[in-house]
C-alpha cells in the first residue's frame, strides 16, 4: 500500500490544476474597452446592439465591470440573442449566478429563443445556485429547439442534474448521449463522488477506460478518494501507477 505516494500526488494533481487555471485565465485590457465605449457613445452608437456587443461582452466578463455592463445593457432598445448571451455568461460565472437566471427568464419571456450558448450558460448558473426546477424547465426549451444533442449541452445538463443531486437524471442525459467527451465523464464522475457513490465512480471509470477515453486529473483525483473510501488499495495502486506512467495532470491543462 502506497497511501503516502497517493497523498503526495493528490496533492501535486491539485497544485497543478490550479496553475494551469491561474495561467489560461486571459487578462482583459479594460482600458481598451472604455475607450471603445466612449468612442461609441460620441458616435451615438452605444444603444445599437451590433457595435456595443464587444463592449458589454468585456464588461460582463470582468467582474468588477459587471454592474456596468448591465448598465450598458439596460439602455440597449432590442438586445440581439448575442447581446443577451453575453450577461448571461458574464452573470452566471459572477457572484450572483441566480441574476443569469433572472436575465434568461425575462428574454424568454420576451419571446427570444435560445440557442446552444445561452443554454451551456444559463445551465451553469442554474447549477451554482442548485436551481432543478429553472434547470429543467431550461432542458425542456433546449430539447423543444432541438439543442438537446449538442455535445456540450448535454455536459451542462449534466453537471446541472448532477449539481442538484439528481444523479439519476445525471445519468440518464449521459446515457443518451451520442458522443461523450472527457468532460462528459468527468461532470458524472464528479456528481457521484459529490454523493459519496463511491461505488459507482469506480464503475464508471472502468466504463470510461473500455471506451478508451484518456482521463486527466480531474477523473484522477475522484478515482483515488473513491479507491480510499472503499479500501480499494489494489485499485488506488494501478492507477497511481498510470498516473505516473502517464504523466496525467502535467500534459492535460498546460
Ligand atoms: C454552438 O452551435 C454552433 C452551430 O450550431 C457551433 O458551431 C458551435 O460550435 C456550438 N458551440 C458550442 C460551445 O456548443
């Protein structure tokens, strides 16, 4: 039994996931994007969706700015989809994910469809505040459009079921699914470790390893917690092993 070799590397598998997001997260120039404002509000442009688009989408992405892309929003005539998709994503990454709900529920009722974007958005937001009945309400537009299909919706219903503790919804998107990615895996693998379904993460793994799917360390990290739940030390071994072998964690994210 190597449980000193397994702390070890959940604890270098977590430094490294947590570089790698410090490193990817691109930083806005805001500069740039107040003096395009203010270029479009001397040209009389600020209330025309098309040419304030960029400027709300770099507000609502950083935070301290979200207010003012609100702002900027609230004084648009007729937000196009993409305008609307732009708070919804800033809103549902922000402090208050429950807004991008609000935000999603009023251009619904406006009459605008959705499509796959606002739905992986709103989705996300409906997970962060554990919303089953806006996230199912949300699976039953999205199906009616005929997004329901679309790869990376259906990793958003996932991890929004999932989130809320509906594992059994969880699973049953990600059994439907015509083609799965790792995050597909990952989001199911991840809401089972959450309930403590132990016992299924392993299952799921090895399901995950038959249809040769490469897990990373996110995968790596739930497999080991659960293999240290269950005392499953042959388990913990083989995959620390591939682990190392296979330089998981170091390759995926960098
Ligand atoms: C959204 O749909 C469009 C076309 O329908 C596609 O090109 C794009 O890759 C999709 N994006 C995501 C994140 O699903």
């Amino acid at each position: 039994m190597k449980l000193a070799r397994l702390t070890a590397l959940l604890f270098s598998i977590s430094t490294v996931t947590q570089e790698s997001e410090r490193v990817t997260k691109r930083s806005i120039s805001i500069d740039s994007v107040r003096e395009l404002h203010a270029h479009l509000i001397r040209a009389h442009l600020y209330k025309d969706p098309s040419s304030i688009s960029q400027v709300i989408r770099s507000y609502a992405l950083s935070p301290p700015f979200l207010d003012k892309a609100r702002l900027v929003f609230a004084q648009i005539e007729r937000p196009t989809l993409l305008v609307w998709n732009h708070m919804i994503n800033g809103l549902s990454r922000s402090d208050q994910p429950s807004e991008a709900i609000h935000m999603y529920t009023c251009m619904y009722h406006q009459g605008l469809s959705g499509n796959n974007l606002t739905f992986i958005f709103v989705l996300k937001a409906c997970a962060r505040v554990s919303d089953f009945v806006t996230g199912q309400k949300v699976h039953l537009h999205a199906l009616k459009l005929g997004f329901g299909s679309y790869l990376f919706v259906s990793n958003a219903l996932i991890h929004m079921y999932a989130s809320c503790g509906d594992l059994g919804l969880a699973q049953k998107v990600f059994d439907r699914m015509e083609e799965r990615d790792l995050v597909s895996w990952n989001s199911l693998i991840c809401g089972y470790s959450y309930r403590s379904s132990f016992n299924e993460v392993l299952r799921l793994f090895e399901a995950m390893r038959a249809a040769n799917v490469r897990a990373d360390s996110v995968t790596m990290v739930k497999v080991i917690l659960a293999c240290a739940h269950l005392g499953e030390f042959e388990i913990a071994d083989s995959v620390v092993k591939f682990i190392e072998d296979n330089h998981v964690g170091i390759d995926v994210y960098l």
